[in-house]
C-alpha cells in the first residue's frame, strides 16, 4: 500500500496546529483540489471527540465524494483519520503536533490504496506530490491566521 510521511518545524504552537487541522469545515478556503467540505455528526467523549465528515475533492474532470471518521485527541495534539466510503480502498492517515521550542514539530503520514487498479496508477504518480501541496497549504494558512513571526508560541 503507498504511503506518504513527513515531518516538518514550524514556528506556531501544537494547539494552533491542532486547531487548525481540526477545522475541517473551513478546508475549501484554503486545502487544494477541496470543493466542499460537510460534518455529519460529532460526538464528543471524555478523552477525545469523534467527528463524521465528507470531503468532495475535485480535480479538472475528476471529482469525487468522500467519507471519513476524524478522531480527535486535544490533549495529545492528535488527528487520526479513517476511511468509510468513497473511490479509495483503504486510507488511513494521522496528524501528530509535538511542542518543541520556538513552535512545534508536525508529524504527517497517510496510507491509501483505490478501488481502481487504473485510477490508483495513474493518480498514485502525483499522488506525493500532492500531500506535498496539502501540507504546504496548512503551513500557508497558518501564516495567514497566525501571522509570519507569531514570536514564542504557547503549547
């Protein structure tokens, strides 16, 4: 199964990260290929809160619908994502925020295969290239939220 990871530094805290990635509703103003974005329910625990959510992703004549379970874990700076229903076979991925000083450090992995043998080829080429681009546009928006110099951030 391919799988994409990466592991950047960044000068904003863990919980401005977390909250961040978190925010699936807003993912169409800012993530690449993201036409729309839809909570279908959220059930909170006391450890952490589990979120039902589609993504539509679309791509010049493709365009695809997609579910997922978002588990989110405040008090580690954790997102775990599982796959329900939609083109793929399996993708499972996982945001992980670790304070470190000056910032935090971002660690990033998903795992994907598609239903489509044909699809899978041909998307899988630009597939890393991709979560390059998704990544990077995370980095962008928390520049414009929280600004290009936020000075010590607080975990």
């Amino acid at each position: 199964m391919p799988r994409h990871s990466e592991t950047r530094d960044l000068p904003y805290s863990a919980q401005q990260m977390y909250n961040l990635v978190a925010d699936v509703a807003r993912y169409p103003e800012f993530l690449p290929w993201t036409a729309a974005a839809r909570i279908r329910s959220r059930d909170g625990g006391p450890e952490g809160e589990v979120m039902l959510a589609d993504l539509v992703v679309s791509f010049k004549v493709f365009r695809e619908s997609f579910g997922s379970r978002v588990v989110l874990w405040p008090s580690e700076y954790r997102i775990e994502t599982e796959y329900l229903d939609g083109p793929f076979k399996r993708m499972d991925s996982e945001w992980r925020f670790e304070p470190i000083d000056g910032g935090c450090r971002v660690h990033f992995w998903i795992d994907y295969e598609f239903r489509n043998v044909i699809i899978g080829r041909v998307v899988g080429v630009v597939f890393n290239e991709a979560m390059l681009r998704v990544v990077a546009a995370f980095e962008k928006r928390a520049r414009a939220l929280y600004g290009s110099d936020p000075g010590t951030p607080t975990a």
